[in-house]
C-alpha cells in the first residue's frame, strides 16, 4: 500500500541534532522486523548540549518526524556524550546575540515553546535518557518527555534565579506535578541541585543505572552516599551527596574509572520493549491523557511566559548571561548579587554600566 507522507518536510536534513533509527526488541530479546525506535539526539557536547536556534529547530522536525512514523514503537530524546543530557539555551548565543534585543528573543521563545509543545504532541511515547547533566532549559525539555531513565552520575536542576532568568520555560509549569509545591519551589527559587538518587527518590525519574565502570565492574556513583541498593543495580532508594574526605576520595574513583552506558542503554530497550506488548492507540491515548495535567499548566501560561522573558533580556537576563559566558573559572560566572542589590535599592537605573559594575569579568 502506498501511504500519504505527513511528514511536514520530508527532505528535512539535521545537522546539529541526531535522527537514527534503532531496532526494538521482543520479550525473548531479538530484533523485530518492521518496527524500531526513534532516537533524537542534542549534539553539542563541548557545549553540554545546549540547545541553539538552530537546533531546536530541528528538534521540532524530528519529534513532528517521529510523530507520524508508523513503525516507530517509542522515541529517545537524548544527548552526546556522557557529560550532559542538555544544560538549557546556548549561552554563547543568549550572551552575544539575544541580551539586549527582546524582540529578536521573542522569535526565539516561540521556538523553544513550539519544541515543548512538539514533544508534549508526539503520538509516541517519549524516553528521556539522561546521560549526564540536566539543568535549566534540559530540565524543562526533559519534564516535557513522559519517562525518564538516568544515568545515577546525572544531576538534575535550575539555574534561572542564579543567572539572570526565571525557569518559565516549563519548569514552573511542570515540576510541582513531579515532585510536589515545596521542592518544586526550593529547586527553582535556590537552585540547588538533585543527584539522580534524590531525582528518583522524589518521583522525578522513572530509574536510574550504573554508568562508572572500575577494574571492568559497574560500581555506584562514588560522589552520593546510597541508603539502599538493589540486585538489579535499578532501585536505589535513598541518596545524597558527600562531603569532606569522602568526597575527595569519590572524586578519585570517579576520575579513575571509565563511563559504559550499557546498563542504561539496555534499561531503555526494556522499557521499549514493554512499551511493544501494548496496544498502540490505547497506549498514546492513556499517555495523552495523563500529559493534560502538564497541558494545562504550559497553554496557560506559555505566551505570558514568553513574553516577560523576552522583556528580561534587557535587565537581568542580559546581566546574567554575559556574566555567564564573558565569566571564567577563575574570575567567576555570576554577577554580585550583593552589589545588584544594593545598586537596584538605591535607585540605579538598568543600563550598561550597570551590568558592567555588576559583572565579574569587569570588576
């Protein structure tokens, strides 16, 4: 039979994300003829995948792509490397090129609202394999999917208060319906971020899995003391960061082992693999009705959202982001909050030598 193609542009070539095609696998672990996952990778890792214009313009094409791909079982949103997932908007290109032009971010955050809201519309459901960090804008993009599997080497969290933003790309639409109102509020307001153990503990991910691998064996995370481990490797119930020595000496194993994503990646094939022994129209139908309680939320508040942000770029966000981006390791990254503070208090006005008595890289 010869179908309609639906696809919106079928020529469609990317070129900074990747499209593959994965097989799938039965119960008895062999490869089904005729079906097979979609994967949609952010590949930008020398700068933690994030996401540029560009991009995510093409994240829309692949998830409208996937979307209408009969033989595709699931999807995996995802990123290269082993370092990041996604760490939110380029800052390159918030710093140099939308900081101080709301108009010019405006266009933008139509783009990144459209790529929500194309994988909250997929008619296939979405696996978000956490490969390292997901922080900011990768947080929301990442709540937008419908599962989440991670890496236990993966932390999660925001960042918009400490850099100039406010996380109303999702996150305040979103994540009080993961985690509840009181750590929704701490993680977006202070910025604290979770390890995977306390992102699974909290309800934010699905499981979490091994990736450090010592002498040849998949160990824990040595950076996060665990309550509780499971056979599986799959169920790590409790967990939280150390500190002092023992961090140190986390540190150490971390740096002298090597990163294998088997674990996970065969953790994604099982889920697939369920998600195969379903029925396909009362399968997306059951996940479409449990993504309303996020739809409800982000058409609410996604065009108000876009615009106030788009009115920051002038104040804060500009200040933010250039301190960001112009900043160093060894000067810092983030404005003096103290001073901005007492500036602001005394009735100086937003302006360039504002943000420049601010900045770290100018001080």
């Amino acid at each position: 039979m010869e179908f309609v193609n639906h696809d919106l542009d079928p020529n469609k070539e990317f070129n900074e994300i990747l499209y593959e095609e994965r097989p799938v696998f039965d119960s008895a672990g062999a490869p089904v003829e005729g079906l097979h996952s979609v994967w949609i990778t952010l590949d930008n890792p020398e700068q933690l995948n994030s996401y540029t214009t560009g991009a995510t313009k093409e994240v829309i094409f692949a998830f409208g792509r996937a979307s209408v791909d009969r033989a595709a079982v699931a999807v995996v949103f995802t990123g290269s490397g082993d370092r990041s997932f996604c760490t939110g908007g380029n800052t390159e290109e918030y710093s140099e090129y939308y900081a101080g032009r709301p108009g010019e971010y405006r266009q933008y955050m139509r783009l990144f609202n459209d790529m929500v809201s194309a994988i909250l519309a997929c008619d296939k459901p979405v696996i978000n394999r956490v490969n390292g960090m997901r922080i900011g804008g990768g947080q929301e993009i990442g709540m937008a999917c419908d599962f989440t599997l991670a890496a236990d080497t993966a932390r999660f969290g925001q960042a918009g208060p400490k850099h100039g933003s406010a996380p109303d790309g999702g996150s305040t639409d979103f994540l009080h319906l993961y985690v509840g109102w009181s750590e929704a509020m701490a993680s977006c307001v202070l910025c604290d971020p979770w390890s995977a153990h306390e992102a699974m503990r909290l309800g934010l991910v699905n499981d979490i899995f091994p990736v450090l691998k010592v002498d040849g064996e998949f160990v824990p995370n040595p950076l996060v003391v665990t309550d509780r481990y499971l056979d599986d490797w799959g169920k790590i119930v409790h967990g939280k960061s150390k500190e002092g020595e023992a961090l140190a000496e986390g540190k150490t194993t971390l740096r002298s082992g090597t990163v294998d994503f088997e674990l996970l990646d065969a953790g994604v094939d099982a889920m697939i693999t369920k998600i195969l022994y379903t029925m396909p129209d009362c399968t997306i139908k059951t996940v479409e009705s449990l993504r309303k309680k996020k739809l409800e939320h982000w058409d609410q508040n996604r065009e108000t959202n876009r615009a106030w942000l788009s009115l920051n770029m002038m104040t804060e966000a500009k200040a933010g982001f250039q301190a960001f981006h112009r900043g160093s390791r060894e000067v810092g990254r983030e404005v003096d909050y103290i001073d901005l503070r007492r500036r602001l208090a005394n009735g100086e006005v937003w302006g360039d030598d504002l943000i420049a008595a601010v900045s770290p890289q100018d001080s």
